[in-house]
C-alpha cells in the first residue's frame, strides 16, 4: 500500500474500482478533501472518460493493481458483480491487513465483504442515497445527502467520517435491514420516475407541448410536502407514513368516486389508443393503496374507502371511448 507521508495526518491513498456514475464522483470528492486517489480501473470507454474527467492524473490500471496501491478500496461495482468480485480477490491474495474496504451497493450489507475481512481488511457499506450523472454536478449534491452506512459497531465511526468528510449525512443502517432500506429507495425514486414518464404521456396525448413545465411545480410541492410530513411524523411519534399521507391531495383523499372513475375512463382510453398500457392498472394500484392510507389515517371513513375499491375493481369489456364515437373498438387493456 502507498504510503501517506506527503499527505496530512489522516489522509489515504484511495483505489477506485469501478469509475462509472459513482465510482469516479465519490473518488473525485474523496480527492478533493485530502485524499489521493492512487488509482483506478475503468473499462469502458466511458469509464475512462469519467477517470480523465473527474480524476485527472490518476493513473488508469488493472483492479489486481488498484487494491495493491490503496489503503482505501472504494468499490463501486454493479449490485450482482460484487460478491463474485470481492471473493474472486480474496481467492488471489490481493487484500491486504488494515486496509479499508468500502463497496456503494444500496442492496448489500458488510457481510458481502468477509472475503475481505478474513484477510484483515476493514470493510464497510456506503451507500449514497441520491442519483448520479456522473460529472462535476454531483460533487455539490453530495452535501447533505443521506449515506447509508453498515458494518460492525467498532468501525462504524470509520464510514461516518468518510461520509461527513464528503458533506454527506450518515445514517446507521442495520445489516438485515439493508434490502429493506434499498427497496424503499427503489420503490420511491425509481418508481417516481415511472409516474412522471407516465403522466407526461398522458399531458401530451392530452394536447400539452411541454408536459415537464406543467409537473414540475407540481410535483416539487407535493414530493416536498410528503417528505417534510414524513420527518414530522417521525418526530412526533405518528409514523413517517402516516405524515406523509396527511399530505395526500385529490380526489382519492375526497372520496371523490366519480372523479377516479372518469380518470380510469380517459386512462383507459388512453392505453386504447397508444403505448400505454401499463398506465391503468398503474392508477389503479397507487388508488388502491390512497384510499387504504386515506381511511388508516381518518381522511375519508370506510364507506367512502369502500366506493373507491369497488370502482377500483370495476374493469369495463372495453375502452371507453371518451369522444362518444360508438365505431371505436381498441384493444381491452384493462381485461385482466
């Protein structure tokens, strides 16, 4: 490992492997406090880019080579590639004792790094909770993002240094509670994005040119809302959930039977006539579960909650036709 004598106390020599999106961002970031990235391995030609990029001067070397080098191995592999990575290095003797090993899964715990730790290493999960476009933007983004951090108790504060060193915030999170904890990111900023595509689609089927401007206010308000709701609940002993939902809006919120069944008849027109198949059923899903958080949390009471299931499950023979043409006879998207 490279010594770190021209460097200040504390500093290490960082070895990144894996430059992709986050690989090359966090390696840059860790740079920038005092770090010196010692190497780092990229195969693609993206990668090398984002090396030339975001870590210029940093040599570009095989992975055997990299963790060589490093005090700190920062491995920023995909979710499937890393346990057979971490053993595979294992199996040719190329971790070292009391070098610190941190993987950015969102999926695994430390535990996928014991091949590491048999050999001395110190290993830990980091995982930042935001998205990545790999370039200079994110190094600002960084402050104040959340990182999730898991290993055991004695090097837990090593992770918290690091990500407190970034501008980042650590939270401690459990390592059986690591598929949990990444499926609720999933969930929420993946999924996120499913609706937007979806109900930009429907803006535009709907006549508007730029359907980002109109749900960008929107969609900002009520993801802010929800989310400071959330923190409220939390603290007050309520449930982050239950926050949240007081900040539900809408017809579902109202019990507003009527509205849901005409928004099913457009959507279902909709996925008539278009690529849009998936967007009913995605609706009625996501009402499904507005009414039963509705009425859990006193927004609307059980009739109410019970008129909005059953239109829910009411599925018409075929597509409406919204403009009254009884010749139109499109497909049954929403046959089950």
């Amino acid at each position: 490992m490279s010594a770190p004598d021209a460097r200040r106390p504390g500093r290490l020599g960082v070895g990144v492997v894996g430059a992709g999106r986050v690989g090359a961002v966090l390696g840059s970031a860790l740079r920038a406090t005092g770090h010196a990235v010692v190497g780092a391995s990229g195969i693609s030609e993206a990668s090398r880019d984002r090396i030339d990029a975001l870590l210029p001067g940093v040599p570009v070397l095989e992975v055997p080579q990299v963790v060589e080098r490093a005090e700190l191995v920062l491995l920023a592999v995909p979710d499937d590639a890393l346990p057979g990575l971490v053993r595979g290095l294992a199996d040719v003797g190329a971790w070292q004792p009391g070098q610190i090993v941190v993987h950015t899964s969102g999926r695994y715990g430390a535990a996928v790094l014991d091949p590491a730790r048999a050999a001395g290493a110190i290993p830990l999960a980091i995982h930042p909770a935001m998205t990545f476009t790999g370039t200079s933007l994110d190094l600002s983004r960084l402050e104040g993002s959340t990182f999730a951090v898991t290993g055991l108790t004695p090097v837990l504060p090593i992770g918290q240094a690091l990500v407190v060193e970034i501008g980042g915030e650590p939270v401690v999170v459990a390592e059986e509670s690591r598929g949990l904890y990444h499926a609720a990111l999933a969930h929420g900023a993946n999924h996120l994005v499913v609706l937007v595509a979806q109900a930009a689609q429907a803006l535009e089927a709907a006549g508007v040119e730029q359907p980002g401007r109109v749900l960008a206010p929107l969609l900002s308000a009520a993801l802010d809302g929800a989310t400071r709701a959330a923190d409220r609940g939390a603290e007050s002993g309520t449930g982050g959930a239950a926050g949240a939902i007081s900040a539900l809006t809408g017809p579902v919120s109202r019990g507003d039977v009527g509205t849901v069944v005409e928004h099913l008849a457009a959507l279902r027109a909709l996925a008539a006539t278009s690529d849009a198949a998936d967007v009913p059923p995605s609706y009625v899903a996501l009402s499904r579960g507005a009414a039963v958080r509705a009425r859990a949390s006193g927004r609307i009471d059980g009739s109410a909650e019970q008129a909005l299931l059953d239109a829910l499950a009411a599925v018409p023979d075929e597509a409406p036709d919204l403009a009254h043409d009884d010749d139109q006879d499109g497909p049954q998207e929403g046959r089950r």
